[in-house]
C-alpha cells in the first residue's frame, strides 16, 4: 500500500478503517444504531457525532440509549447517519491518555495522567512534551507502547490518539491501550 492510501483524510474515513480493525485495539463499535441493536449488547455504551469536533455522549446506560439518541439527532440536530456507537470504556480504570505523532523535533507528546475522564476532557489539561522525554514518559506509562509505535510507523505524520487503563480492555486480549483515533485531517 503506497503512502498516500494510508492517509487518513477525514474523519469518516478513520471511522469505516477503524470499525475493520485497522488500527489495532480497539472498543467493541457498530456503525448503526440497528447494528447495535441486532448485536445483543446490554451495557454502557459511548455515542458520538462522526464529525470533526462533534460532541460525545458517555457512558450511556442500556435503558437511556433511545432516549439520548433521539435527543442528540432531534434536538441536537446531528443526522441518524453521521452518529456511531461503542461500548464504554471503562474509565474508572485509566492511568494515562496521550496524543502523539513524530515531528522534526522527534517524537511529540500531549498527555494527562489520571482517572474518570474522557480524552478530551483530558486534553484540555494535558501537559506537552517531546523528544526523550516524551518516550521516556510513554515507555514508562504504556505498556502497549510498541502498538503505538507501528501505527506512527505506517502512518507518517498523523497523529495517534491512546488511552491506557490498569486492566485489560478491547478487542484484542491482554491489552491495556485503546487507539482511538488517528489523523491527519
């Protein structure tokens, strides 16, 4: 595959690879609200707006799903077609969020080391590092770093977006790190 088909070009774009596993780790997600209906999942889940910054509902107990769903296409005006679906993550649970890409000054690293936020919440008080600090940090806080560390391989010049928990989560067994996004758009 040559470069520019890896290219992430847009949201949606990441949305389609990343339900196909793609990029590795990731939450169980379903592209459609029948989807996740038909699949038998009763737990919480995460609601977003596949749009660029686009709000996110989470966690979303299993008797308020309709209800919140309504009300982000009806009221919020979001289009039934631009929202996703994904379990929860278990946040009670995460130690480390990060954003990370390589530049000309090696690797750069936004992060917040902490609990019981979502990753955008905790990136709006993340602390900005690069070079050796940067994968001193990460080597010291990711256990899956090495996951990480491909994607940026295949992916020149995006961005990689990560959470990792204290427990196991995602849909490849034994790991700590979910990929959430990763752009260049």
């Amino acid at each position: 595959m040559r470069a520019s088909e890896k290219r992430v070009s847009s949201k949606l774009d990441f949305y389609r690879r990343w339900l196909a596993g793609e990029f590795g780790n990731c939450l169980r997600s379903w592209l459609t609200w029948e989807d996740l209906l038909a699949s038998g999942f009763k737990g919480d889940i995460g609601i977003r707006n596949v749009r660029p910054g686009g709000c996110f509902v989470c966690p979303v107990p299993y008797w308020e799903w309709n209800a919140v769903r309504v009300i982000l296409f009806s009221q919020g005006g979001i289009p039934a077609e631009d929202l996703r679906y994904n379990e929860a993550a278990p946040d009670e649970h995460c130690v480390f969020q990060g954003e990370v890409c390589r530049t000309y000054r090696g690797l750069e690293l936004r992060y917040a080391i902490g609990r019981r936020k979502t990753h955008r919440e905790a990136m709006k008080t993340a602390s900005n590092v690069h070079g050796l600090a940067a994968l001193e940090i990460v080597r010291a806080y990711v256990p899956d770093w090495p996951d990480v560390e491909v994607l940026l391989d295949l992916y020149d010049d995006h961005v990689v977006e990560f959470s990792t928990y204290e427990v196991p989560v995602g849909c490849i067994p034994g790991r700590h790190t979910l990929i959430w996004e990763v752009r260049l758009y």
